[in-house]
C-alpha cells in the first residue's frame, strides 16, 4: 500500500522528487548510490522492506568497489534480510529468518580495504547467533580494530562487540584464551 505524500518523511519527499529528474541521472554513480542508500535507510527505518531492498540493489549497482559507502550498503542490505531497522537493535536471536542473505551481504560489506565496523559487528553477531565461535571470534576482533580507529564510535555497540567478542572466546573452549575473554567481559 502507498503512503501518502504528506504522511512520508520530508526528506524522503526530497529524495523522491530528486531521483525524478533528469539532473538526477548525470549524477557520478557515488553519488546516486549515496541518495539511493539514504531513500533505503528511511525506508529500513519504517520498515518498508520492499521498498529498502529496491533501492538498495540501485545503489549497490552504482557503488564503486571496496569503498566504504559500498559497506554502509551491503550493511543496510543485511539489517533489511533480518528486518532489523537499526543496527543497535540487533541482537543475537536463535532462530532467524533471512540470516544467509543477511551474511552473504556482509561478506560483500565486510570485503576491501573499506569495510565499516559496524560491518564486522554485524556480521560477528551473526555468526554468534549461529555459535560459530570462532567465525564469531574474528568478526568481532576486526570490529574492535576498526572501532578504535573510528573519530567517533557509538560507545553501545563497542560495549556489545566487547562483551559478545569475550563471551565467543569462552564458548569455544580453548583456555589459552580465557585470560582475554575475562579482561573483555569486565570491560563491558
């Protein structure tokens, strides 16, 4: 069903209206793919799948390779294969639906010198999810990588990589690891 115009976001009207003309199209490719990904992020936000995953494979056809926006794309693709309209929402769920598409996108999100954090988190809780822990384990060390080279971290999914990242070492069961899995988990 549509919503009516009046009802819909104001910068969701915008972007409607700018992918309408012309000028439009003589955009870079980046460029579009970046107003194709924030149309996809206001339609994740309102949970109109549909509508996200369209616009989402616009812009991940324009995106150029190993770029970070061509992370932040594949990223808002995985939230939108598990209908999670935000990432601090994501939490680890014994059954799943979408999980597979959702991994497969952040195989692409997580690919290149480019990959977000949030990328690896994602990814990591996932893998969580699905107690491999060692795929776990690695997704989450490389979010803790990048989260500390980022300007500006959302210090809740930092705490959540910490404590999911602890939690997967004691899982997997090698005591040599133990030690740092202690030290993670006091952190959060």
């Amino acid at each position: 069903h549509e919503t009516p115009a009046e009802e819909r976001p104001v910068l969701r009207r915008a972007l409607e209206r700018l992918h309408g003309l012309d000028a439009f199209r003589d955009l870079p490719g980046n460029e579009q793919a970046r107003l194709y990904r924030a149309m996809a992020k206001s339609y994740l936000s309102t949970g109109e799948w549909a509508e996200s995953e369209d616009a989402l494979e616009r812009a991940i056809s324009l995106a150029s390779d190993a770029s970070r926006l061509r992370s932040s794309i594949h990223l808002l693709s995985a939230l939108c294969s598990v209908r999670v309209q935000q990432l601090d929402q994501l939490q680890p769920e014994a059954e799943r639906g979408g999980r597979e598409d959702a991994l497969r996108a952040l195989e692409q999100a997580c690919a290149g010198e480019g990959s977000l954090p949030e990328a690896w988190f994602a990814k990591g809780i996932l893998e969580y999810e699905q107690q491999a822990w060692r795929s776990a384990r690695d997704a989450l060390s490389n979010a803790l990588e990048r989260f500390r080279d980022e300007s500006q971290v959302e210090e809740g999914l930092f705490t959540k990589a910490r404590f999911y990242l602890g939690s997967s070492l004691f899982a997997d069961g090698r005591s040599e690891e133990y030690h740092r899995a202690a030290s993670l988990l006091s952190e959060t």
